[in-house]
C-alpha cells in the first residue's frame, strides 16, 4: 500500500463527511412512556389509597422463623398478613398501655424506660 492509498483511507476515517452515500433504512423511533400529571406513579396512586382508608406501608426487619409462623397463622385463618401483623401490633400497645398509660404523640422517654 502506497502512501496516497493510506492517505486517502486516513482522511476518509477522520473526516465527516461519507465518502459514498449510503442508504441507511429510517429506524423506528422507540416508543416514548409519558406520565400524565393525571396518571400519576404507581406508588403516589397506592399512598392516596392508603391515605384513604386510613392505612400507611411501611417496612421493618423480623426474623425467618417469626414470619413463617405468621403467615401460616394468616394461611390457617383465612386472613391477609397484614391482619394479623395489625391485630398483634394492637394488643402489643393494649399491653404496653395499661403498663405505661395511654400513648400520646410527642412524649419524649429514653428508650431504656420502656420495658
């Protein structure tokens, strides 16, 4: 290969323009998802639902074996966990109340003093 042969397939690498024009066929366009201000996500739709019965998510950290048991209790009765995560929360405050006095919002204790 002589230098003009390399010039000219250096120069046609590093310019801009194509040597030859070459038909490419269109690309479709990929389908653009917008989100109405309507719409709303998914999760903003679950918390009006939430907020609507009174109810709120939240997530926590047990151990295996706790939440076998509970779900076979929920599979036993027929009810949905959270039922039965709701009615074991009640009874623990119905216990922690008629030892402590009725919760309100905004004591301030240290942790120590709970049990």
């Amino acid at each position: 290969m002589n230098n003009t042969s390399l010039d000219a397939l250096f120069s046609g690498l590093t310019k801009n323009e194509p040597t030859e024009k070459q038909e490419t066929p269109p690309q479709p366009e990929p389908p653009v998802i917008k989100k109405s201000v309507e719409q709303g996500t998914a999760r903003e739709k679950q918390k009006e639902k939430e907020r609507a019965k009174s109810e709120e998510r939240f997530c926590t950290i047990v151990s295996s074996e706790l939440l076998k048991k509970i779900r076979i209790i929920a599979k036993r009765e027929g009810l949905p966990i959270k039922d039965i995560v709701s009615a074991a929360f009640e009874k623990a405050i119905d216990l922690y109340e008629q030892k402590h006095g009725e919760v309100f919002e905004n004591q301030k204790k240290s942790a120590k003093e709970l049990f």
